[in-house]
C-alpha cells in the first residue's frame, strides 16, 4: 500500500506524459543593475532596474524606474535597496518582493504556477546559501521548481555561440561584477569573478573627480559621465563633458572667505580614459582574463588551440559591450608580454616571470544586455532533460523498491 501511494505521489507531481509545452516556463536574470523576466508561454517581458523603495512614512513600495529615480533624492523616511550588491545576493527579501511583483505582473495564477519551471541567471560567486534561498523564494510564491545557471554561461549561449562545444571564453561585463569564463561541453572549465564592473567604475570616476578637481558629482552624474565619454581607445571628434556638483572647501580657506556651492567643470574624455577606465582594466580586468586562461589550460590543454580558432576566442557580453573600444583593448592587451610575479607568505618576491602575450579573437555581443535572458529561453530544452532524467531515476527507485516489496510478501 506504501508503495502505490508513492507512485501515486509521484504521479501527481510529474506526469511523463506532459509535454514540454504542458508547463509553463519563466526566465530571469538578476542583475545588480536591471532585472529582466521573460514568460515563455505568452511572450510576456518584464525590464526594470533593481531597485526597491520603501516609505515607512506613507506605508508604500516603489519598484525599478521610480525607485532608481529616488537616488539621492530622499529623506531619512524613504530607505533606497538594492537586493543584488557586487554580484551577491544582498537582500533576499526585497528580491522576494520584486520576483513576487514579476509573477503578478504576469498574472499568474495559482493553477499557473503549479507547473512553473522558473530559470534564474544569477553570477557565477554566489555561494550555496544563496543558492538554497532563491530556490526557497520561487517555490514560496508557488512555483513547481527553481533552476540556477550562471549568467556567463547563459550570456554567451544567448550571444549566439555554441557551448556545447569546444571550448569558447565570455566576459560578461554587468553593472556588480565581471565573470569571466572558459566553456565548453556545457559545463564551466574554469571561472572567475571580479568587482571591476560597472558600479566600480562609477565609483571610480567619483573619486577622481573629487581628486582632481575637488568637486563631489552625485552617483548618477558620475554614471552618465561614464556613458557618455568614458572609453578605451581614443575616438574622432572628441568634445569636453559639463557637468556640475557639490564644491568641497579647500583646506587652505581663509576664515569669512565667500565659497561657491556649486561648480560647474568641464573633463575630457582623454582624463577619464587614462586615469579611470584603462587603468582600471589593466589593473583588475585583464590579469583577471590571464589567470582564467593559465588555470583553464592547465586543467584541459586543448582549449587554448580551440579559443584560437576562427570564430571562438573572447565574446564580451553585458554592458560592459557598450564600453567604446573594449573589443580592440583587451585583445591587443592580451597580445602584450606580461611579466607574472610570485610572493612568499612574508611578501618576498620568490619569482618574476615574463610571458609571451597571446593573440586571441575579441568580439562584442551584439544586443549584449539581453545575452543573458535570451540564454535562458534558449537553455529551457536542457532544463527539461534534465527534469525527464531526474523522474525516470525516481520511478527505477520506486519500481525497485515495489519489487523487493512484492517479493519480501512471497
């Protein structure tokens, strides 16, 4: 009788017999900077900042474009969150709140969400807890089940490249971390994290401004800067960028000196260029890049010859694509020699090693905010294998233990 319940059970919960098309299928992709869902049944899109506002004042929430617009601009009654920080889930309860709004914003019903296969991109650092917690959220707001794949895969498969081949590298450049990857067989051979991404640069330019010309520019200021005139390689008919912020007093102020609030300065895209963006790079991103290569060539010698191949090498996705010249910059960086030092635990230098630059194919993503979520949708036939694997294990199990039953009655 155990035993029929179970097959009952388990019927209940997976019929072999549905189709693909017989459950109803959700992406998104948690960004730091954006969320974006897509519902694969209907074509339904949801494309908002991640961004969540609460006014414990009037007792309100604000989502995505009103609560980003809210930087900046708040009193201590309205507290600004951001659930992904640095490409870590940071607040697991606003997430909950924004994925919550997603499925209303879809109207999904509760027979709807019995059989929702949710598939979340999320980056390739967050731990295990954070894992378990985005399973629990889906599966909260009714949800049948929860899959998490890694954005860099997701976001070069949604770039049109082939990762169930041989090996090809992604950087995917979003706004909380950079994840640089070498895939290939649909499995990550070696993967990397770092925080030079698009808040960091933002950060960045803050500081240097304040440096450089002792006037503080608000966080979004700082970010349409970047956008706008922030670069790797110089460009044709490059013009100076105004922009206005907070004057910080000199140290040297005389006592009764009259000081200006505000001032208004004028930066050349060269200033950011050199002393933000390529410095930067070079200090963080491609060393980052050198390290996924060596490590990843250790573990599997062939993929080095493969990424050299016509058509492979680097696909750079997110936004960090839009960046001008990113394409041209890493690959003539990488084409450099390179000298790779080493330091015992006291930081003596106990090596310092030069290395021939290597020649590799760079290319941007085209539509490269959108690899990432197009991934997903592409990714759904394997998530659906793998449902069909997972059931057929259960049901040998079940047959097995139904047999020792019977025959423990004999």
């Amino acid at each position: 009788m155990q035993i029929f319940k179970k097959l009952q059970k388990a019927n209940k919960s997976f019929n072999l017999n549905d189709s693909i098309a017989g459950y109803n299928w959700l992406c998104l992709d948690i960004g730091t900077e954006n969320m974006k869902a897509r519902y694969i049944n209907t074509g339904l899109r949801f494309d908002e900042p991640s961004y969540v506002a609460e006014d414990y004042e009037k007792n309100r929430l604000y989502f995505g474009h009103e609560a980003k617009a809210l930087v900046g601009k708040t009193n201590e009654n309205i507290i600004i969150k951001r659930p992904v920080r640095d490409g870590n889930i940071a607040d697991p309860k606003s997430l909950e709140k924004i994925i919550a709004r997603i499925f209303n914003k879809f109207n999904l019903n509760t027979v709807q969400r019995r059989k929702l296969i949710v598939i979340m991109a999320t980056p390739s650092d967050i731990n295990p807890v954070q894992r378990i917690a985005l399973e629990s959220i889906v599966k909260k707001l009714g949800a049948y089940r929860g899959f998490i794949q890694e954005e860099v895969k997701m976001a070069v498969l949604g770039s049109g490249q082939d990762i169930f081949g041989t090996s090809i590298m992604c950087i995917d450049m979003g706004g909380g971390s950079t994840d640089i990857a070498i895939i290939s067989k649909d499995s990550i051979l070696y993967s990397l994290s770092s925080h030079c991404a698009g808040d960091y640069l933002t950060e960045k330019v803050q500081e240097y401004i304040v440096k450089t010309k002792n006037v503080r520019v608000g966080l979004k200021e700082a970010e349409d800067l970047k956008k706008a005139i922030g670069s790797l390689i110089p460009g044709k008919n490059e013009e100076l960028y105004r922009i206005s912020g907070l004057l910080i007093p000199r140290n040297s102020s005389k006592s009764g000196e009259v000081l200006a609030i505000s001032k208004t300065i004028y930066i050349s895209p060269e200033e950011i260029r050199t002393n933000v963006m390529q410095k930067e790079f070079r200090d963080h991103i491609i060393p980052a890049i050198r390290k996924v290569l060596r490590i990843a060539v250790e573990k599997a010698l062939g993929s080095i010859g493969d990424l050299k191949k016509v058509g492979k090498g680097v696909t750079i996705c997110g936004g960090g694509a839009y960046i001008k010249g990113i394409d041209k910059f890493i690959q003539d960086e990488l084409a450099k020699e390179y000298h790779l030092k080493e330091y015992d635990k006291k930081e003596k230098l106990v090596a310092d090693e030069v290395y021939e630059g290597d020649f590799f194919e760079v290319r941007c993503a085209k539509d490269p905010l959108y690899n990432v979520i197009n991934g997903c949708m592409k990714y759904r036939d394997e998530i659906y294998r793998e449902i069909l694997q997972e059931q057929e294990h259960k049901d040998n199990l079940l047959f097995d233990d139904s047999s020792a039953f019977h025959k423990a009655r004999r």
